[in-house]
C-alpha cells in the first residue's frame, strides 16, 4: 500500500511540475504579451503626439510661407506686365521663390499627413528634367558658398514611374548634405 501511494504521489508530483512549467509558459507569453501592447500604446500616443505638434507646427509655419507666396506672386506679377525682356533673370529667381514656398506648403502637409499618411502619387516622370530643376534649386546657394557645381545627367535616362515631390525631396537632401 506505501508503494502503491509513493508512485501515486510520484505521479500527482509530477503532473503538478508538467502544469507548473505550463503555467509559468503561459506566464511568459502573456507577459511578453502584454510588454508588445505597452509598446504599440507608447508608439500610438507618440503618433498622437508627433499629430499635434505637426498640426500646430504647419498651423504657425504656413502663415509666414503664406506671406512669402503672396508678395512672390505679386513681384511676379509685377515682373510679368513691365517685362520686356524674355528671360528675364529676375523673374527666374522669382518663379523659383514661388516654387519653393508651395513646397515648403506641401512638406508641411506631407508632415501633418505623416500620421495618416496620403496615398503616393506616381506619375511618369523625366528623370533628367526632375535631377536639373533639383539641382538649379540649389545653384543660388551654392554660388554664395562660391561651390561650382559640375553636372554629368545622362541625356537617355528612361522615364520612371515615381512620386516626383519625394525624389526632389530626397535629391534635395543628398545635394545639400553633400
């Protein structure tokens, strides 16, 4: 009868340590479980965060960037209508501070939709005609800098379906950070 209770005990003492290790498994998984969902709640509120500072950021950026477009556009105007001259080198450097004040918009709301982003647009692009206008951007800046800038473009580069606003973004940073 001592045997037979011995390996009985042996029996529950064992199957108690193979639910032991279960449940410590189990407590492992849900507390790796639960650390996964701490971090996507500390990830969402960043991105609730990183939202509102955007929102305020874009809120006070876009009124100067406004106010730069407009007298931009009336110096253009301006230019255009006592213009005599047919490139005329002034209105050039107008049309590019034009340009570059409606990026500055779309970065601003490309940075507001980073926390829902906006579909991609792809367009059949000129490569060659998106890396010249990238780089006579930067020629202002770099002649101040007194950089002379040597440009090699290939003159059969194929079109590429892109988003042509993220190259020039990215062309942008690799000619500045250059």
């Amino acid at each position: 009868a001592l045997v037979y209770a011995n390996a009985q005990l042996e029996r529950e003492i064992a199957e108690r340590k193979r639910i032991e290790q279960k449940l410590r498994q189990s407590e492992t998984q849900y507390r790796q479980l639960a650390q996964d969902r701490e971090q996507q709640l500390i990830f969402s509120d960043r991105r609730v965060a990183v939202g509102d500072l955007a929102a305020s950021f874009a809120h006070e950026f876009n009124n100067p960037v406004a106010i730069i477009l407009g007298f931009a556009q009336d110096l253009l105007r301006e230019v255009e209508s006592t213009e005599v001259e047919p490139h005329n080198p002034l209105r050039r450097r107008l049309e590019i501070i034009e340009s570059e004040a409606q990026r500055c918009k779309r970065l601003v709301r490309d940075l507001v939709d980073f926390v829902r982003p906006a579909p991609t647009n792809y367009l059949w692009t000129d490569l060659r005609k998106l890396i010249t206008s990238s780089l006579a951007l930067i020629a202002t800046p770099l002649r101040k800098q007194q950089i002379q800038m040597e440009v090699d473009v290939s003159p059969d580069l194929p079109q590429l379906l892109l988003d042509a606003q993220q190259l020039q973004q990215v062309l942008l940073n690799l000619f500045f950070n250059a």
